[in-house]
C-alpha cells in the first residue's frame, strides 16, 4: 500500500541520522494515528538538537508541530506566521492569495434510486489474501457513500474491483440493476462509471502525454476526436481549451506535458476528463491527496455540484475530515468488511476512528 511506503520512505530518512531532514509531505497518505507517532519523532529529534524542514499543504498539522512557519506561493515567499497564535484561515489566505472556504458548503438532499449495488464482494489482494471480505453497500442517486477506514483494509481492492482493475472472487456488483462484476474497464467507462484513482500517476495519467491527450483518453476513439482511425487534431485542442478554462487547470499551454504540472493541476486533469462526460457514478479515491487547499477546496466543490446533479460518488478517502464534510452516508472499512454503515449526521470523528481500528460503540 502506499502508506506502508511511505513509512519506509520516512524510515530510511530517520536511520541516516542526519543533522538536517527536509520532510515534502511526509504525511500525506499517512493515517491521523501514524501522523501523530510521526509527530512525536520529530519534536524528539528537534529537541535533540536536529533541524527539520517540514513540507505540508495539511494546516492543522503545520500549526500543530511548527516553531516557524514560512508560506510561499509561486515559488516566493509571501509571509511568515507564528503558530502560537496563526489559525489556518490566515495560512490558508496566504497560501493561495484569497479567502479560501475552509468548509465544504453541502446543502441537504433527498437521493433518489439505487445507481451502485454490491452484495458479498470478496476480492483478493496480490499476495493472495481475502482485501475485500463479504462487503456490501448501496450508493443511491444524488448521494455521498464515503468510505472511512485506515489504509489497508480493502479500500484499494475494493475501488480496483469496482473499475474493472482487478477481478473479484465472488459477489454481485450491479449497476443501475445491471450486473457488472468482471466487467472491463472500457465496459465500465461506456456505462457511466468515471474514476479518480488514488495512484494519479499510475492510473490516471500518461506523463509523458500532454493535456490535451490526457483530457481525451476515455474517448479518443468517438467523435469528434476520430473519424475511424484517423484523429481529428481541432475538436481536441478545442475540447482542451474548453476544459482547461472551466477546472482552472495552470498551465503554460494545452500542449505542456502532464509530469510538469503540479500536482493539483493534474488532479483536475482527470477530474476535467472524467466529468466532462455523462456518467451515472463517480469513483472518488483519495481524491485531495497531497494538494494544496485551493486545490482541495475546488476538488471538493466539484465533487459536491456532481452529487447535486444526481450522480452518485462513492468517496474513499483516508482523511477522516474529508469524509465527514462531503458524505451524506458513511460506511467504516476494517480488513476487508464495512462494519458500520450510517448517516453522516451520526458520525463523529471519535466513533469513526474506534470503528477503524476494530472497536465497537454503544
């Protein structure tokens, strides 16, 4: 998984025993437990006598381990904050230049028919274990089903089963009433479903692909992007264009290569691609992961205005904050099994985080 990765990553960084450590997002797929043992480290080190650079887009956390803070923007410093007495609006302000709206504005809905049904699913995972054990769950039109759970625990199996990545061993997955299990990705894709990977690099994009390729890879072979095997170079660049402007996407030009961007710029690349289409469910998997709040507050708006458009999102994510502020009905994942399923108005940050580590509550 890539939380354990980046466990080892900060491992090996630790075993060095440097005088000097620069940590880039050290905890951006690291649960809030492994974030805290983490912090624990740091403020050990520091007292010992190190210096640490703490690179990180998640406010709370600079707030919370910081003795200075320094903010740039586009590569300059813009201001500097004491987080004695900063709070994360003004950090936010400075980061991105406006106010940013630090919560998610979601107004109550009714969802409508059953779009994502799954009954008993069990995947395995690639060392041969049982990811995804007997689960199941109903995302309804006009909903947010977010998935809460600490990284390990099926979520990826089950996000890969449910996109066509990986075959499942047994359970129903229908969609709109329709049996999808063991469908290929294109399948899935012609049918509605759109996906925002948790690896972006690996499933989401081509790197090496500039954006307008990038914007059109669910759909270069349809018109007006082909005309049978030849492509039709306009109704590319003009799409680009389109969809450039629209998701705030910063780039030099349509054409810059998608591994230049920064990384919000390609998250909403492929939020740009897979929602510029017709769907019936959006799979979003850690959809805000390591971005900056700008980025996150628009990822989050996006998400939303879906929703109230009708679609159903199955949200997975692994930070608790993101889930409670965009979810209208949560379901907790524990090896493999939704252990708890309820509205949003019933969760609590306390009784999520129990039900993740495999405690019950009252």
């Amino acid at each position: 998984a890539v939380g354990m990765q980046q466990r080892v990553e900060i491992l090996k960084a630790f075993y060095r025993n440097a005088d000097i450590l620069i940590l880039d997002e050290p905890t951006a797929v690291l649960t809030p437990q492994e974030a805290l043992d983490l912090f624990k480290i740091m403020r050990k080190l520091a007292d010992s006598g190190k210096a640490i650079v703490f690179i990180t887009h998640k406010l709370k956390e600079v707030l919370a381990i910081a003795d200075r803070i320094t903010v740039l923007r586009l590569g300059r410093v813009v201001g500097t904050a004491d987080p004695r007495i900063a709070t994360e609006a003004d950090l936010a302000s400075l980061m991105v230049g406006r106010t940013v709206l630090l919560q998610v504005d979601k107004r109550p809905r009714q969802p409508g028919k059953a779009v994502l049904e799954i009954e008993d699913l069990a995947v395995k995972d690639n060392r041969g274990h049982m990811a995804v054990d007997g689960l199941s769950l109903t995302v309804r039109e006009g909903e947010i089903f977010g998935i809460a759970g600490i990284e390990g625990n099926g979520q990826t199996e089950l996000v890969e089963a449910l996109t066509g990545l990986r075959k499942s061993l047994g359970g129903a997955v229908r969609l709109d009433g329709r049996n999808v299990a063991g469908m290929a990705t294109r399948q899935l894709i012609d049918l509605g479903v759109a996906h925002v990977p948790e690896d972006r690099h690996k499933f989401g994009l081509v790197l090496t692909y500039p954006i307008t390729d990038n914007l059109c890879l669910n759909t270069y072979d349809e018109a007006p992007f082909a005309r049978g095997i030849f492509r039709n170079e306009r109704p590319i660049f003009d799409f680009a264009r389109k969809l450039v402007k629209k998701f705030d996407i910063r780039a030099p030009r349509i054409q810059t290569l998608v591994r230049n961007l920064s990384g919000g710029n390609q998250q909403k690349t492929i939020l740009a691609r897979e929602l510029s289409r017709e769907i019936r469910l959006l799979i979003a998997a850690q959809p805000t992961r390591g971005l900056d709040v700008g980025s996150i507050e628009f990822i989050h708006k996006q998400i939303v205005a879906q929703r109230d458009e009708g679609i159903a999102v199955l949200l997975v994510s692994a930070e608790l904050d993101e889930v409670l502020a965009l979810s209208d009905t949560i379901g907790v994942i524990y090896k493999g099994k939704l252990v708890a399923i309820m509205p949003r108005a019933e969760a609590t940050r306390d009784k999520l985080g129990l039900l993740m580590t495999g405690g019950s509550v009252a």
